[in-house]
C-alpha cells in the first residue's frame, strides 16, 4: 500500500477545513498514513507562516494542495507537494466571481474553532496579491519534487500555463474543481503511488502494452483496456507502446492524446515510440503481434490464452508482482 507508515500533509481550499470530504476519504483509503489536516487562516498573510511552522515540525513525507491549497503548497520548498488545481490568481478569482466575493460567505465544512463563516474585503483581496506575489520565488531549486493536476473541464481555476512556466510535471485529468471520489480514486491516488514508488527506490517488472491491443477495436475494448491498465498499474512499471518513426511529430502528438484522454495520469511519461520492441528492455510484452526478439515474455493478446483483458488480468494475478 502507499505510503504505508509515511506522512502526508492536506492543505485545503478556500472557504473550506481540515474536515473535508477529501481528507476523509483519504484517510480512508490511505489507513495506514498519517493525513495531518490543519485548518488554514482566514487571513492571507497568516496561512503559510502557519503551514511552514507545521512542515517544521512534522516533516510530511508529501503535501497536497487543491485550489487556495495549492497555491500555498507551491510555496512550501523542500518537499515532495502534489498541486491540484492551483489557484495562483486567487485574488481576481474572488474578485470577479460573484459566489466567492465581498461580504460574509459560510464555510464548507466544520472548523476546529466552530467558525461558520467569514468575511472578505478589499483588504483580504489585497493581502491574497501580496501573498501570490510570492508564488515560484525558489521553483528551480526543487523542480523535480512538483506536480500538477488539473481538470480539464475546471470552470473555475486556469493555471496550466502559469505552472508549465515553472514546472515540467503538468498533467490534465478528466474532471473539474473539485477532487470527485472518482478524481481521488483514479487521479490523486496513482499521484501519490508514484512519488512514493520514487522515494522508496522502488523497481517494479516492466511491461508494455502495445497501443493496438487497447485501441484497435469497439470502444468497450478501450474501456476493458484502461480498466486491466490502472489494476496492473499497482504493481507493474507499465509503459504504452507504439510504432512510429522518431521524427514523426503527428504520430507522436496523435498517441499522446490519446493516452491522456483515456489513461491520464498513468501514462504520464510511459509512452514509447519504438519500430522494434525487441530493441527495448522488458519483462512482459502484450501484443497482438509476434515480437520472437522480445527479451522477456510475450502474452499474444487476442490469441488464447490472452484472448481477453480478463485472461491478461488473471495470468499477472497468478505472478504475484513478478
């Protein structure tokens, strides 16, 4: 399980608590993490003294931000931080949204202080300015320790870019603002797998899935595919491969497309271009076509006993992570 005995630090959104829903889902699903979910101050310029004074003291092992969140986590160097959604333009967020702006609004969710709302003023609009101004003073010395999450169809929050600017790790999901079961399930949870698969030094047997077992016909196979995808993902290196000659800028963007569209985060950095797999180091290959050269095994889907997603699914079950 991830992050088994480990840390890790929630920093919610705006108008939001420690007592989200998110956190006890995490909590749930993570049963032997330690989730550590302070409520943040109302006051701008009070919230990252107070989250940098907890970093201090309980050195999370991971921080995730979502929305006001993650704006604030991008500040908190020195640690691995998953950003979700970042809302780094806050203050006009608040200012030209009209169910977020001037005036008293109620929290989310229950406070530790037993506040039930809150007041915004120009001033608070000022000091989240001041705050944001802030935002990527020390991004290059930790680069490599930030992702981004956002959701495609986020009405609220869009800050791609802003982040790209700073950051290589930016990856799209399909959802909105808020993190959905479905999102914390499917997005946040692999996330999280994989920086714990990077901390522990972790070396998991390699497989590839030719994009043509996944893709070639009915859409119900495309879905039987991402489903055998994310189960196998748990405990497989797993890399997407297709054919295509290096140049081929099209065919590249073409395959990253759809990876993205339909495995997200999984694939993220796991798809390979390659004329001749038995070039390439692996464990497994799945394949519709004979790879004699291949190093390792190679499972002929569609053939039997790999006639299905489900044969696939059923011999790895019987390796055991092997």
């Amino acid at each position: 399980m991830a992050f088994e005995g480990k840390k890790i630090m929630y920093v919610h959104g705006f108008a939001s608590s420690g007592q989200s829903g998110t956190v006890r889902h995490l909590r749930e699903v993570l049963p032997q993490t330690t989730i550590i979910a302070p409520d943040v101050p109302v006051e701008p310029l009070e919230m990252l003294p107070l989250l940098q004074d907890i970093c201090q003291k309980e050195q999370p092992n991971l921080i995730i931000g979502t929305s006001m969140g993650g704006m604030l986590t991008e500040m908190l160097y020195g640690f691995d931080r998953i950003l979700v959604n970042p809302a780094f333009e806050i203050a006009e967020t608040i200012r030209t949204n009209p169910d977020m702006g001037l005036g008293r609004h109620p929290f989310f969710n229950k406070r530790q202080d037993g506040a039930t709302d809150f007041l915004v003023t120009k001033k608070t609009i000022q000091d989240f300015r001041t705050l944001t101004s802030q935002n990527f003073a020390h991004a290059d010395e930790d680069c490599e320790r930030v992702v981004g999450l956002f959701g495609r169809n986020d009405p609220l929050v869009h800050t791609f870019d802003i982040f790209r600017q700073h950051y290589r790790h930016a990856i799209r999901f399909n959802g909105e603002h808020r993190i959905t079961d479905s999102v914390l399930l499917h997005t946040l949870l692999p996330a999280i797998q994989r920086i714990d698969d990077k901390q522990e030094h972790r070396q998991r047997p390699i497989v590839y899935i030719d994009i043509d077992c996944m893709r070639r016909d009915e859409k119900s196979e495309v879905s039987e595919a991402s489903f055998a995808f994310e189960k196998l993902f748990d405990r497989y290196q797993l890399y997407v491969l297709a054919p295509a000659e290096w140049n081929d800028a099209e065919k590249w963007n073409s395959v990253q497309h759809w990876a993205d569209s339909f495995l997200g985060i999984l694939a993220y950095n796991r798809v390979i271009l390659c004329q001749e797999p038995a070039l390439i180091y692996g464990d497994y290959l799945v394949s519709r076509n004979p790879c004699p050269d291949f190093m390792g095994t190679v499972l002929r889907f569609g053939d039997n006993p790999f006639r299905t997603w489900e044969d696939v699914l059923d011999f790895f079950s019987h390796l055991g992570g092997q």
